[in-house]
C-alpha cells in the first residue's frame, strides 16, 4: 500500500515538474523565450522566409554556441548553451508567473498546481483512492499509443 503512494506522489510531482519546465520553455520554445518571430527570420525583409535565412539563423546560433570557435561543439560548449537557455526559460516563468513580485515563485503561483492531482484521478480508474499497476500500465499504453497517433500525423 506504501508504495501506491509512492507512485501517487512521483506521478503528481513529476506532472507539476513538467507544468513548470513547459512554462519555462517560454513562447519561443525551442529556440529560447521570444527569440524566434517570423520578422527574426525573414532578415531581408521581404515578407517571405528562405532556406537561406533559416540556414543562416541555425549558423548563427551554432556559431554562438561554439565559444572557441574551432567549428565543432564539445559537451562544455553544449552544456553551456542549454544551461544559458535553461537560465532564460526560468527568469522568463518567473517574470510571467510571480504575482507578489518576490522574486521566487511560490505554490500558488505555479499554475494547474492541483494538476498532479487531477492526473491520479484519471489514472484512478475504478475510483478507488489508490492506483493499481494495471491501471498504470493502462495509462501508460494509452499516452504511448496517443504520442505514437500525433507522430504519424506530423509524417
């Protein structure tokens, strides 16, 4: 029985950690928070984007990430880039999401806080107040069998 409240507790954790890093991503997600607008793209102005502006934009980008120059990206340079993107995503959540304007963001202020909650209820199948690892692994499948029908799609 510990257990059932175990995986209650990781499932609602894990739910709420993914709301976050999703808010975090900010509106430009992947590129970076507001980077990427069709204007930032269409560099000449022509109200059209060309294979060669978007290649361009992908060099700049390397280019920024490759702090020594030398044409290749090692793990430090990568880490360093993803840590930068990662530092802009949360100043950005942080800035969107803190109310009281402290500076940190509190429970209250994180929203669908109670989503991991909503999530075990939904997972909770036959409403029994606990998760069965049938009814897991039912869940499971579905979300695989749901990611696998979008990725057909985009194909």
């Amino acid at each position: 029985m510990k257990h059932m409240y175990l995986i209650a507790g990781l499932v609602a954790g894990g739910l709420a950690l993914n709301a976050g890093v999703a808010l975090a991503k900010g509106p430009g997600f992947p590129m970076g928070p507001g980077t990427i607008s069709f204007e930032s793209l269409d560099t000449d102005g022509n109200g059209e984007i060309s294979r060669d502006e978007v290649q361009a934009m992908a060099q700049t980008r390397f280019n920024e990430a490759d702090t020594n120059a030398d044409g290749k990206l090692d793990a430090a340079e990568m880490v360093a880039q993803a840590n930068k993107r990662t530092e802009e995503r949360v100043a950005a959540m942080i800035k969107n999401l803190d109310k009281d304007g402290d500076g940190v963001l509190s429970t209250e202020e994180m929203p669908h806080a109670d989503r991991g909650m909503k999530m075990f209820d939904v997972l909770d199948a036959d409403d029994s107040g606990t998760v069965s690892k049938e009814e897991f692994a039912e869940m499971r499948d579905r979300m695989r069998e749901h990611h696998g029908e979008k990725r057909k799609s985009k194909n």
